[in-house]
C-alpha cells in the first residue's frame, strides 16, 4: 500500500515537472514558424529580450516587391513582430511592422489553436484593426 502512495505520488509529480521545464527554458506557445493567411511570407517566433519577436525567413516575390516599393529593400531577416508579451490567455500584444506600408503598427495575437493564430494589426492601440489568420508551418 505504501509503495503504491509512492507511485501515485511520483506519476502525478511527473506533469508538474514538465510543466516547470517549460515555464524555465522561456517556450512559449506561440514559438516555432508560422506563415501568414496567403502564404506570401514565413516568420520563426522566438523569445527575444523578455518578450517575443518574428523575423522573417521567407517571402515570395509579390511580397518583396511590394516592400521594395514601400521602401524596404531586405525583407528576409527583417523583424516583423516585436515586442510580444502575453497580457491574457492566449493573447499577446506588441508591434507589427507592415513592410508594403513602411511602417509598424501596435498589434495583438490571438492563439485560436496550437496551429492557427489571429494576428492584428491596429491604427490606434486596439481600435480599428485588421487581422489575419496565420497557421503554423
């Protein structure tokens, strides 16, 4: 009976270390690749400072052109999300550069699964915004 106290207690211990494994090492549920709704650019989150940050790792060649034209002559590396950090379940918030406007916008994700994400970006704070849905790759 003893013995078996002490199985119990060690298998419900076992989540409870991967969890803090987690929380420890900076994984975040929104780390890894993504690719925007057209699938016209690619980004890797990962943790950058205290915060999230995606650099883009691929773009086709409407996108480059279309930065080009606004202005941005190197996309890939280019970071376009900045500054996230989680202020809700599932919901972060920082800014998002839009390379065919030139310009970075205050933003929010919203992580609609572990695959698909809604990610905004806003003229002012959280008013008039426009979103996306980006999927994991």
């Amino acid at each position: 009976m003893k013995r078996l106290g002490l199985a119990l207690m060690a298998l419900l211990a076992v989540p409870q270390l991967a969890l803090a494994s987690l929380t420890t090492n900076g994984s975040d549920p929104l780390c890894g690749s993504w690719h925007n709704d057209d699938n016209s650019v690619a980004i890797r989150i990962d943790p950058c400072g205290g915060a999230l940050c995606g650099v883009i790792t691929s773009a086709n060649a409407t996108a480059v052109a279309d930065a080009r034209a606004a202005g941005t002559t190197q996309l890939i590396g280019l970071p376009l999300f900045q500054g996230y950090k989680r202020d809700g379940q599932n919901h972060w918030s920082g800014t998002v550069f839009v390379p065919d406007l030139g310009h970075r916008f205050s933003s929010h994700i919203t992580l609609i699964d572990r695959d698909h994400a809604k990610v905004a970006g806003c003229l002012f704070g959280s008013f008039l915004c426009q979103s996306e849905i980006w999927q994991r790759i």
